[in-house]
C-alpha cells in the first residue's frame, strides 16, 4: 500500500510542479490578488474597520493607508485575542497562536494563526517542499517510507486557546495522509519535556526506515548524538541507511554544516534550507544546488521589504516584490490572512535571484554589532566561522559575539564565546581567520582594524563543551527552540556564558 501511494502521488507532483512554477516565472499578479482576498476577507473585523479596508483598491493605497507595525504595536489586538474577543484582526475565529520567543525578549510571542492559513499558507507549502524534493529525485520514497520532523509542543490557554511552536501546530494539523508516513507518533513527538522527547524518539524511531528528517539544526543534533550513542554508530546513514534528504532552517546554517555534514555524508544526503516562521512559511531551497531559497508568492502571504538604511526613518518607505534589488540588505514585511498587517518580523533577507525570486536570511534586524561603526551582521559573522573553520578542521557547536568597551588606555575590540564540538590545534590561527574573513566581507569593520588602531584583533573565548546547554537550562531557555544570540552591542549574554561555563567547568572537575 505505501508503495502505490507513493507512485500515485509521483505522479500528482509532476502536475503540482507544473503550477509551482508558473507562479515563480510571474509572481506580481498572484501577490495582488492575495492581497486584495485579504483586505475583503477581513474588512470587517476591528482593525479592518479602523483601516478602511473597504475603500483600499490597490497596493499604492494599501501602503499609503496602514503603517508598518512591530509585535509591541500589535499586540494590544492580540492581547484582546487571548482573551478569546472574536473579530479583531481577522473574521474568521483564532483558537491557535504561534508561540516565539524571538532570539533578544525574554517575553513569547503569540502570533495568531487561523485553521484557514495553516492549510492555505503553512501546510501548503510542505506539499511544495515534497514537491521540489520529487521533482528533482523522481526516485525517493517520502510516502513509502517514515520522516522525522523535529516538533515542538502545545499548551492549553484560558477560552479554548492553544498555543506552541508553529512546528507543533503543524504536526497536530498534518492530514491523516501524512501521518501514517511520520514518526514517531504525534502524541510521541510533541511531548514537551525535551529530554523525555529525545529519549522517546531513539527508541521508537531506530529501527524505522527514515528518509527525511527536519529541524534546527541545535536540537537534529542533540538526537543524531542519542542515536548514535544507543546504536554504536558513527554516521546517521548507518542508522537509517535510507536517510535522503534533511530539511533545516530557524538559524544560519553555516556554522552547524561540518559538523552534519561528519553525520550524513554529501553523497547520501541532500540538505535542503527551508523558510518557515512562526509568522509563515515563506520560501524552500527547490534547487539543492543552488544558493538561495524560492519566495512562496501564492501561500496566503504578501511581502513588502524595507531597504536596511531606511530602517530607522520615523516612517520607513516599503518595495513591494517588483521593486526589490540584487545584493541589497531588506527588512522583511509581511500581510497574511491570519491577521498580520505591513508587520515587521524581524528578519534582514538578501535577493539572490530576480524571476525566480530568491533570498537568503542574513540575520535579525535587532542583531548587530555597530559599537564603533564596524555595522557587523550574523551573515558576515557565519561566513567567518565557517572558513575559519574549513581551514582548521575546527566544528562550531555554538558562538556569540559582543563589544570590548573602549578605555582611556585601551582600544575597543570584540569578544567571541565559542563552544566547540571540535577545537582547532591552534586558536590563535583560528582568531586570525575570523578576523581576515571579516575583514574581506565587511569593508567598515576592516577599514576599524586598519593597523589596529581603532579596533584590536578579535579574542576568542572557548566555552565548556556542555556549557551553553547549561547556560539555557540556568535561565529557562532550554527546549523552548531558543536561538542563541550570534551579536550583542553590550556583554550581557556574553557574561553570563563566561560565568556559567566557569561555573560549568568547576563541576565537572
């Protein structure tokens, strides 16, 4: 029976992909109209009333008529939405709110989320992933044989509301086509004590013939471990030797590719980045070989971007998608029909592609290091790990990096906390590349460290092995899918990972 399904819907997907990229070869006409569907759609609910939704005929209007909000502007309607107060983002009843705790607040994020988005937007779009996936392996069994997707878990609110990682939700809402196909059980995979979860899913899923698996890459690994120290093996392909494809995305992935890449080899396994937000699920890696992921312009999201430089302006000017440029540093804006209006996620994107249009997730708009100008991003911080480390044979489980204060007597400088899966023989070769791909990608920071005389050379603090886990569970941070902050302007978090690796440290001797 597996097998024929599996044949049967080979076959679906090549008539799928056909449709697929008739959207990519001309998106403009499909954002319009979504658009257009969410203004009428939910011209009656509160904040459609308060905006006129009614009167809006065209994009020019939209943008004129609605400013671009962040989560704290909105989230006075939201906060009327936990309390179960029907209409106000949206017509249509929200019982499920995606839960993110960002990676700088301390306080969750609960992002509504209709039933209507998650099967028009959210699960829509893993038929496209399975899609590009066919399309370029007419040969992998997805839905003949078992995948593993790495879920969060749900929590029971006040006025029949529920709340959990968007990975959760999604899980709990999969068709029950897709769930003879999964493993481990839902109820298995969405338990929320991490620890049991791991355990659970080593020894329920061993023996299971995986072909996909699908995560962040900080919590894949933590099970790859589990497995491989229950099995005795010293790859992932030797535990499910039918492993092909593994789905990640949430953090960049640079720094984690060594490491995985030691666990499943590239001639078995293809890895494929995925885009999928608490927000939405907004683009896939169709092209394994190819940089950047495939905008999902027909999947209940329409997408406005705001040039970097502009991003401080009291009332920044948004490009709609026809509008954007290569090579060029955006904020990402979203209008979705589960209630979100020109918001603002958070997440800085580069286009590398134009028809199709592509992009790559550059980092956070609130993650920099700019203490002395240097204007320093995750991207160029993950590119220079991940050279540094190709160079050295060094793999990176974890890193932060935060400003060295200037003194009357001391230049300025920047501090990097690194916990190592495997040290390189020498650190300060390893500092010494950082800084030298630094320099190469970032023309301000190198123009700081000409001759030293701004900046000093970078100083890398190696971190406990197990030391950043310890520092999540000290602050209650571990299984919530927190992201480590990769760049701070004060010392904050570097110091309490010091402080707890320390402390770490001392225990363990």
């Amino acid at each position: 029976m597996p097998e024929l399904m599996d044949k049967l819907l080979r076959r679906y997907f090549k008539y799928r992909q056909r449709q697929i990229e008739k959207v990519l070869r001309n998106p403009v006409p499909y954002q319009l109209r979504l658009l257009k569907q969410i203004l009428h759609k939910n011209r009656n609910c509160d904040y459609g009333k308060q905006y006129k939704f009614d009167q809006i005929t065209t994009y020019d209007q939209y943008a004129a008529g609605l400013p671009i909000v962040t989560y704290e502007q909105l989230y006075p309607y939201i906060e009327k939405m936990l309390r179960g107060v029907p209409r106000i983002l949206v017509n249509e009843p929200v019982r499920w709110f995606a839960k993110s705790s960002g990676t700088t607040n301390a306080r969750s994020k609960f992002i509504p989320t209709t039933l209507s988005y998650l099967k028009k937007g959210h699960l829509k779009s893993t038929w496209f992933t399975a899609s590009a996936i066919y399309n370029e392996d007419p040969h992998c069994k997805l839905f003949a044989q078992k995948n593993l997707i790495m879920a969060g878990s749900l929590t029971p609110l006040p006025h029949g509301i529920t709340t959990g990682d968007i990975s959760a939700i999604m899980m709990y809402h999969y068709p029950k086509i897709g769930r003879r196909f999964s493993t481990p059980q839902r109820d298995l995979a969405l338990t929320a004590d991490w620890d049991k979860k791991i355990e659970l899913m080593v020894a329920h899923c061993m023996d299971d013939k995986v072909t996909l698996i699908g995560g962040v890459p900080t919590w894949t690994i933590v099970l790859i471990k589990a497995l491989l120290a229950k099995s005795g093996k010293e790859t992932l392909t030797e535990v499910w030797p039918d492993l092909k494809t593994y789905m990640h995305g949430g953090v960049g992935f640079g720094p984690y590719a060594a490491l995985l890449r030691k666990y499943m080899p590239a001639d078995k396994v293809t890895f494929r980045e995925v885009y999928n937000a608490s927000e939405g699920y907004f683009a896939i890696q169709d092209k394994s070989a190819e940089e950047g992921m495939s905008l999902l312009c027909d999947h209940q999201v329409f997408y406005e971007f705001v040039p970097l430089e502009a991003l401080d302006q009291a009332n920044p000017q948004a490009r709609p998608l026809w509008q954007v440029e290569m090579g060029k540093l955006y904020a990402i804006v979203i209008t979705t029909s589960s209630g979100l209006y020109r918001y603002k996620i958070g997440d800085l994107v580069e286009f590398t592609s134009l028809l199709p249009y592509k992009i790559k997730v550059r980092g956070r708009v609130e993650q920099y290091l700019n203490v002395f100008g240097e204007e320093l991003i995750v991207a160029h911080t993950d590119a220079a790990i991940k050279e540094a480390s190709r160079q050295t044979g060094a793999v990176i489980k974890d890193y932060t990096v935060a400003p060295l204060f200037m003194s009357t007597t001391d230049r300025g400088g920047h501090e990097w906390g690194i916990e190592f899966e495997i040290e390189p023989a020498s650190l300060a070769e390893f500092e010494a590349l950082l800084d030298k791909v630094l320099r190469a990608v970032n023309s301000d920071y190198d123009a700081k460290r000409y001759k030293d005389m701004a900046l000093a050379p970078l100083v890398v603090h190696v971190l406990e092995q197990g030391s950043v886990e310890a520092w999540q569970r000290r602050h209650d941070k571990y299984g919530r899918q927190y992201k480590v902050p990769r760049l701070s302007n004060d010392r904050n978090l570097l110091e309490q990972l010091l402080d707890t690796a320390s402390s770490f440290s001392r225990s363990n001797t």
